[in-house]
C-alpha cells in the first residue's frame, strides 16, 4: 500500500480544487504519451515499469555481488555525475547513520570521485585510498564524460599500483552501455564486473538501475525493500491516471497552477538532515528535466530548522514567486526527551519532557503557517518514516510527477540540450582536437583572464 499522503490545505488558499480537477485533460494527455510512447523523448521511458520488471533474482544477484565487495572493502568508491552518481547518494545518506564513518560497521564508507574536478579534493581522497582498502565503481553510458573520465584514470593508476592488476580488476565494478563506449571497450578487454545502464533509461531517472541499487547495497542497504517500494508507487500510477485519487497526478496539476500563477520557484523543504541529497537529487531530476524553452520551474532547497535562520527571512518576505514543497516525516527512528533542569535559565523548562521530533513538529507546523500567512502556498508531503520502502515509493512519485510535469509544460522531460554548452567551451578552452575555431574566438574573449 502506498503511504505516502499528498497534503494541499494550506495551498487551496491559492489555488481551488476546481483549478486542480481543471487539468485533468493535460494529466490524461500526459499519461497517454507516457504509456502509449508517443511523447518527446519516448526512447527514454524504460524508467516507468523499471520497478515492476526488475526481478527478484537479478536484485539478488546485485546483493550478493554487493556482500563480496563488502568483504574486500574498507571505503567503496562511486565514480560518476549527476544521475550517475546523485541517485545512490540520497538513497544512502536518507537510511545510514548520521555518523557511520565514526562507527565500527559491517559495510565500507561510501565515498565519491568524478562529481567534480579539484584537484585538492581528488589528491586528498588518493591519501585516504592510500591508507584504506578498497574497491570501486565507475558509472558512465559513454566512459568520456570529462569529469568522471578523469577521476577513474587517475583511481585506476592508484589501484593498480596499490594492488597490483590482476587484483585492480577484481576490484573495480563498471556500470556502462550494453555494447558501445569507451568504457564498455575497457571493461571488455580488463574483465571488469560490469552492468548495464539501459539505453532508455537517462541518468537522472537511473536510480533504480544498477547506477544506484549496487552502491546501495554496498552500503548495507536492502535494495529489494527500496524496489518494493517503488513497485507500489508504480503500481497506484498506472491504475489511476487522472488527477483525483492519484497524489502523483495531483501533485504535477498542483505545480502546473502555481506556476501558471507566477509562481516560478519551488522549495523542497525537509525538517530532517537525512534527506539533504534526497533534495539535490531531486533539484536534478526536475531542473534537467523542465527547463528548457525558457520555461520551467525552478528547484531550489532548504533544510529546517537549519535554513530558517539563513533563508527564512527571504522566503517570509522577499519576492513572491515562490512555493515550497515539504517532506513531513512522522516517526523518527529514535526517541530523545528534553530534560528538566534545576535553573531554567535557557526558558526550556515548558517543554521539559516532550521528545525532539514533537518540538521539530510544531517547528513545522508554525513554519508553514507563517509562510502561507507571507503568501508562500504550501505542499505536504507527509510519510510515516525515513525507511527503504518509503524512500522507493518517493523516487517513484518525482520521477512520474517529473514527467507528467514536463509534457504539461510543452517540453521533453528527458533530454538535456542545454548542458552542452559549457562542455564545448571547456573543451575548446583545453585545446581539444576539433575545437580549433572555437578555441580561438573564446581565448578572444577571456584574453584578460587566461
């Protein structure tokens, strides 16, 4: 059963129901591309039953292979961008430890190579590999995306010269195309373990793809919950595709009023510091997706209490053109009572006694009134806990409410057009082959600050 409730009280004060129901035709419209592949972009929709038709035995087999890399492993790194590498790290930052790398574990800590390119940042994670025993996994359809390409040269030098190339090998996962690329060529000709991102599947809808199920269940995760989950989410989908009685449905109508509104920001906000890369994930997943034609909302994040003291005051009262979506999660894992003391002098004696997720609840419930009083509307999503199951169930729900959004806006919600851009500046800045003309014009331009 899907236990995750779609809130809009504090919404309609903005937007009527009748408004919402008024998009019905576009969520029809948009369910029929989605299950008919007859939208833009339909080459990219393996996502959509990914759930239903990843087996058991296959979640298996990732899981066993995860338990020998355990073995082997102190520290497992994650080489990859974007999707290739977002989707694992908020499913394991939402349902660790807070602290796991201060604490004996039976899984190695997670690290993460080819998200960026400095050099501080690489040479200090190669003297903790140094130190560590390892293993990794390279994420990458095409092995020539530049920033990951470069962290996996410089980690397979490392490894190879650490345990020589035979073992180098045993060690190091490849996550690639079925048959092409640079990297797929290599694994080949190495024998690296590797898998398959489908080609129908893009990288931010990848989460569910061996992209994220095998550095997950390296983590000590259970990957099968996290699918059954998502198998739920699914499941209710296909069965109502309209706006009333689908919370996906109803969620994508619910952005599409607002941002026909004016209103051209959405905050994602979440009370607990476990979901902090659920939220970047998230910002991805729809910032790629939506915009494009100089339409599209903007995803931006918060984490409460935290940012009330940073942003509070601009989402109180700066510009209007903002909405928030909230995370509400009803059980926390722990229970934590605020004690008595003898002098009151910190004023905490009235709430002497009530657990911190109580006092983190009413922080969420006055945030939310004041914002809605500031003329922010307001989304709920409320979950009864941060486990695998719910957490497979919301990947589920933004990844069709990101879909159902983008074709309501008019544009393809799984290309990315815009993000070569800077690729083909930075590779004519490097002085790539075939860039030459380009190189010239832009050294031009930058002649003062090369």
């Amino acid at each position: 059963m899907v236990q995750i409730k779609l809130e809009l009280d504090q919404l309609y004060g903005f937007i009527s129901k009748d408004q919402l129901i008024g998009y019905d035709k576009q969520i029809v419209s948009a369910y029929r591309k989605i299950y008919n592949k007859t939208g833009a972009g339909n080459d990219f929709l393996g996502w959509v039953d990914l759930p239903s038709a990843t087996t058991d035995a296959f979640i298996q087999q990732i899981s066993d292979h995860a338990a020998e890399l355990r073995k082997k492993s102190e520290v497992f790194v994650v080489i990859g961008i974007g999707g290739s590498y977002l989707g694992a790290r908020a499913v394991i930052e939402s349902l660790q430890h807070h602290f796991a790398q201060l604490l004996p574990q039976d899984h190695p800590t997670i690290l993460y190579a080819g998200q960026n390119i400095s050099e501080d940042y690489l040479t200090e994670l190669l003297q903790v590999l140094d130190k560590k025993d390892y293993s990794l996994a390279v994420i990458s359809k095409s092995g020539t995306t530049t920033e990951p390409a470069i962290a996996f040269r410089m980690l397979r030098a490392h490894i190879e010269k650490k345990y020589g190339v035979a073992e180098a090998r045993k060690r190091i996962v490849a996550i690639t195309d079925k048959s092409r690329g640079a990297l797929k060529q290599l694994a080949d000709s190495e024998g690296y373990t590797s898998y398959v991102v489908p080609d129908d599947v893009g990288g931010r809808y990848s989460v569910l793809t061996p992209v994220g199920l095998l550095p997950i269940a390296v983590a000590g995760i259970d990957i099968l919950e996290l699918v059954k989950g998502a198998r739920k989410m699914e499941a209710m989908s296909r069965a109502v595709q309209k706006v009333h009685g689908n919370p996906i449905a109803m969620y994508a109508a619910a952005r599409q009023a607002l941002y026909h509104g004016g209103r051209t920001i959405e905050i994602m906000v979440n009370y607990e510091p476990r979901l902090f890369y659920f939220t970047e994930w998230w910002k991805q997943l729809y910032g790629e997706s939506e915009g494009k034609e100089n339409k599209g909302i903007f995803p931006a994040g918060v984490g409460f209490t935290t940012d009330l003291h940073s942003m509070g005051q601009y989402i109180q009262e700066g510009l209007r053109n903002i909405f928030e979506t909230v995370i509400s999660v009803e059980k926390s894992n722990h229970e934590l009572r605020i004690p008595l003391a003898d002098s009151d002098l910190d004023q905490l004696n009235y709430i002497a006694g009530k657990k911190l997720s109580e006092v983190n609840l009413m922080a969420e419930m006055g945030t939310t009134l004041a914002h809605v009083d500031g003329n922010v509307p307001n989304i709920r999503l409320r979950v009864p806990a941060v486990t695998a199951d719910v957490i497979g169930q919301l990947i589920y729900f933004f990844e069709m409410g990101c879909a159902l959004s983008g074709y309501m806006l008019g544009v393809n919600p799984f290309d990315q057009p815009g993000v070569e851009a800077y690729k083909k500046n930075m590779f004519a800045l490097l002085g790539k082959k075939g860039f030459e003309d380009q190189t010239a014009k832009l050294h031009e331009r930058l002649k003062d600050k090369l």
